[in-house]
C-alpha cells in the first residue's frame, strides 16, 4: 500500500478547511503542576461529531468519484470512524452504511442513524463486523472503507497533529492513542517531517493489546478476544498500512490499564473541564504512567474523543467516590 506523505496532509488541510476549524489546544495549568511537565491539551473531543476521525472522513469522503458516491460507501466501525464516514457522508450527497458490534455505545450508535446513515448491528466485536462489512461490499459493490488502510483517512487525521505543530513547533513529546493506527501514522508522518526529534507514543489498553504485541515484536499478533471499555482501542488484531508507517517512525508504545484510563477521565474533567471517553484519556493515562520521564518537557496530550455515555461517565466518577 501507499503510504500518505506531508504533502498529502498538506492537500487534506485545505479540503477539510472549509468544514471543519482548528480545535483548541492550550496549556493546562493545573494539569501541568500535577503532572510537573507542561500539558498541552488538543481537545478533539469538540469536533462536530465528538472525535478526530472527522477529519479523514472529510478527506477522504470529498475525494471520492461520482461512480463511487453513487454507488454508496460501507465500512465497519465501534463508533467514531462510522460518525465519520457517516457526518461526511451527509455533507457530500452520499448513502453511507456502517456496520457496527452488537453492544456498541448506544449514543454514538443513535448519532450515526442521526446522520441518516443505516447501521448494521453485526458480531460481537470490531473485527467481526468489519468481516460481515467486507462481505457485503463485494455482494453489493459498494466502496469500502477500511477504518485504517486507507491513505486518506490517515491524511487526513494528520491534520490535528499539524495544528498542534504550528501551534508549539518546540514540543518535545506527543501521545496518541491507538486503535487500528490512523491518528497515530498521521502524528508520525507530520511530526517527523517538521522534527524527527519530537518523540511519538502511541498508547494501547491492556485488554486490547494485538498492535502493541505486533508492533514490539516485529510480527502480526491476533487476539481471540478483548477486554476494554474503550471502544476506541478495541481492536483484535493490527492492520498493515498503519503498521507499516508505525514500525518505521513510531518512538514507543505503552499498554495502560482500565483503571489507568478511568483516572486519566477524572483527573481531565477535574483540571481541565473536558470529557474524555476512554480512547480519549489514553495519552493523559500514558503521560501520567510515565511520571518523572516527561518532568519540565513540553508534552501534547490529545483528547482524541468525548463520547462517553452519561452512564459511563456516572459510574467512573462514583467509583472514585467510593472505590
């Protein structure tokens, strides 16, 4: 497959420009005296549909033929990707249908039908609707939508790591988190364009560990089954576009646990008045494990998505009141 390139981040920045705006990204005070490093936050949990993947939606969405707006698009998705593809869908003139796991977070399931997509609710998991999806596509001809071996997609999703480098050009370490690996090949191709120097971590749950396991040991890892309310993360097993871009330019990966990622939601909605779900709180969770390592360095955390069920949200907050 073709990897995307700076320019092509480039190109997708002037597409989306017109729909989608900057997100903010400041420094956090609180959070950083908490942390002793300076926290940056880039709050893509206020992007229109709640999370970053609008932004390779839109890329890629836009740059479709007319044969293939025609004919419609399918993909497969836990949420955030089918927002995308559907919240694009809608903008372009395009019929979008989303496979979605049994079980998948009801509001962002609610949100797509919202868009006038149709979801199919199919499998216990990501990987087996993304099966059933892939199906359906070569019955029904539509065009495809792999969640991560897509160029444009990943293009796309670079865009916000390019806003957070014209915004602190001086930043010393990025945390991304990762799911199949869009966000975290775009942050790579754009920060190591502008400065290799900048470090890249990508963060994955400890109950959905197969990029991790993949990406240290140099082989394709599959998991039976995964373990994480973080819909975000859940990924069974690695995908080969992302892999490819992260084996060669990622600096690290870390594994956080559940209750790591709950910490990292409290302690955001405390210091900085963000909801995170809990993809979202991956990178604080990881920038919050590593402690003294990152002491007085310039650090971008990327709340990467805000799409936590009231309920989710209900319960991690008592648990902290009474663990």
């Amino acid at each position: 497959m073709i990897e995307p390139t700076f320019a092509d981040i480039l190109d997708a920045r002037r597409r989306i420009a017109k729909y989608l705006k900057p997100t903010p990204f400041f420094k956090s005070n609180p959070l950083s005296k908490r942390l002793r490093f300076e926290a940056y936050i880039k709050c893509e949990n206020l992007q229109p549909i709640g999370a970053f993947k609008v932004r390779g939606g839109i890329n890629l969405i836009s740059k479709l033929s007319d044969h293939e707006r025609r004919q419609g698009v399918i993909t497969a998705s836990t949420g955030n990707h089918g927002l995308s593809i559907a919240y694009a869908s809608a903008l372009f003139g395009v019929q979008a249908i989303i496979g979605a796991p049994i079980g998948s977070n009801p509001y962002k399931i609610q949100a797509i039908r919202d868009l006038n997509a149709r979801v199919e609710l199919r499998g216990k998991d990501f990987d087996e609707a993304r099966l059933w999806v892939e199906t359906e596509a070569g019955r029904k001809g539509y065009r495809y939508i792999h969640s991560a071996n897509e160029p444009d997609l990943i293009a796309g999703v670079g865009t916000l790591y390019l806003e957070i480098l014209e915004e602190l050009p001086e930043v010393d370490v990025i945390f991304v988190p990762v799911g199949g690996g869009s966000g975290a090949s775009g942050a790579c191709i754009a920060a190591k364009t502008v400065n290799p120097s900048i470090k890249v971590i990508g963060v994955q749950s400890e109950g959905a560990p197969a990029v991790y396991e993949s990406w240290k040991s140099g082989t394709a890892v599959e998991k039976e089954e995964i373990r994480t309310f973080a819909d975000g993360l859940a990924t069974r097993i690695p995908f080969e576009l992302t892999m490819q871009i992260m084996r060669r330019l990622l600096d690290d990966m870390m594994l956080v646990s559940e209750e790591d990622l709950k910490n990292a939601i409290r302690l955001l909605l405390e210091t900085t008045h963000q909801v995170a779900e809990g993809a979202g709180a991956a990178a604080t969770a990881a920038a919050i494990k590593m402690g003294n390592e990152l002491e007085g360095k310039k650090v971008a955390l990327v709340i990467s998505g805000g799409n936590l069920t009231t309920d989710m949200l209900r319960s991690i907050i008592q648990s902290d009141i009474n663990p």
